[in-house]
DNA sequence: ATAAATGCAAACGCTTTGCGAGTGC
DNA sequence: GCACTCGCAAAGCGTTTGCATTTAT
C-alpha cells in the first residue's frame, strides 16, 4: 500500500547514517538535494514532522533561532562553542539521577531533559 | 544626557520585581501596556535587547518557539510540564563540577549551560 | 541644536499549511 | 479509483530593523 518515497527514504538515511547527528531541516534539505537532485523543503519538512510523531527522532534547541533534530536512541548533551558555533556531543549523560532530586525539590515527575552547555572549543581557544 | 524613559525602565522594574522571573517580550510587553497605558513592542523589544548586551539579563530557550529572558543574578535551571506548559525554577545548580568531566571528554572550556527538564507537574498528574 | 526614546510599519527568517498534480497499487 | 507522496506557493508567527517623530537637555 506505501508507495515510493525517495525523499522521506532519503531523511531517513541521513538519520541512520554514523556522519552526523544533529541536523536542521536545511540542512537535510540541501543533503537530500544533493543526494536526489531535487527535493522540496516542505516535503522534508514533513518527513521530519513524521518522524519526529513516530519519535523516530526528537527536536533540539540550540538557541540560534533554527530548529534541530536528532536520532532518538543514545541521550546525551551538547555543548556549543560561544566563538563559532560549533556543537559538539557530550558523551554520557551528566545527569544521572537528577531527576529524584527534581522530583522531590518541585513536585515534577521529570520525564525527559535537554542540556545546552556553551564554551569555547579547543580551535577558538588556540586563537 | 538621557531623556526619561518610560517603557525601559518599566522593563527593568518588571525584572526586578520578585513575582516573576522568566518573561517572554509578548508578556513584558502587555505587562508595560498595563502599567503604562501604551508602549510599542518594538521599544519593549530594544530595551530587552540592551539590557542582553549589558548583561543584566539573558536569554533562556524553552523550546516553544518563542525567546524568554530570565534576570542573570542565580543561575538555576528550569522544567517545563509536558502537559501544561508550566515551568518552574528548580532550586538550586544541579551540574555543580559536571564542567570539569565536560572539559576532560570534550575539550570545551565551559562557559554557561542551559538545562530544561520536561516531565509532569503535581497538578497534571493529579488529572 | 542635539541626542535619546519611542511609535509605526514593514522586512525578515524560519516554520507550517493548503491545494493541486503526479503516480504506484 | 484510491491513497499517498510530492512540489509549489502562500500564510503564519515571532523577531528585527528603518525611519520619522517627539522631547528633554
């Protein structure tokens, strides 16, 4: 009953691919364009709506005005370079059992959390 | 040198106020028209946007597509409800050395951070 | 006169949606 | 014929900016 999608195939190998992690729509726009030669920002946009329904993949916030998105499996963090923008990965998660010591300090049940740290990289520090 | 000005340092008591601490421009702006009987959001806008750069406040992300800002003074986190949208401060700095740890497994000096949990509040749960 | 604060309106950037056309099943 | 994907274009929505006006010094 499915018929081809090349595009939403495309978004979704751009996600399963090691590459990269965190992609914006535009990004995934201009990947697919590559890849395909042609491709419409609404219909990847609606790939990643898709996905992200499916939980597939979840929205990121970096602050700069553009939403992000990412794979779902692996939690971890980020950390942003002040200087140049950069996101890096933060391996692990810093947050270990934070959530009973927010359970009890608020109330809430915390279900989830999204961390942001900005710093300066190693190539912005040598300037 | 400088004229009176009315919307500015409405903004600014808005901040200094004690009742409220995370503010979006829309809801500083409908605060200062109902102090003020009129402002533009465009000057509300400005003010905010100086008082960013003096440093006296900072802008805080929580994802709904719209910028707030929160007084720079105690740095604390925040978690917004899935269900309501709600959003409490939670006490406290819940990544006391975590920069080190980031430091050694990325290279980034740490700078700031940014940390939202998400999860349920008392009164939705209670639902 | 000068410089600052404001209001108004339009531009902008990115996200989101409506709709019609194309196409496997 | 049907359901689904796609492309195109426009609408939304919040942020940002240009410009003219007002006003205290």
């Amino acid at each position: 009953m499915a018929r081809p999608s090349p595009v939403s195939d495309q978004v979704r190998s751009l996600f399963a691919a090691e590459q990269k992690h965190l992609w914006s729509i535009d990004e995934l726009h201009e990947a697919v364009v590559g890849a395909l030669g042609a491709a419409d920002y609404s219909t990847v946009f609606r790939a990643v709506t898709g996905m992200e329904k499916e939980g597939s993949i979840h929205r990121i916030d970096l602050g700069d005005g553009k939403v992000h998105y990412e794979i779902s499996e692996g939690h971890h963090e980020h950390i942003r370079c002040d200087d140049c923008g950069r996101v890096v990965e933060v391996p692990g998660c810093v947050l270990e059992d934070a959530s009973t010591s927010v359970r009890t300090s608020t109330g809430f049940v915390v279900t989830s959390h999204q961390l942001l740290f900005t710093g300066v990289c190693p190539e912005c520090a040598a300037k």
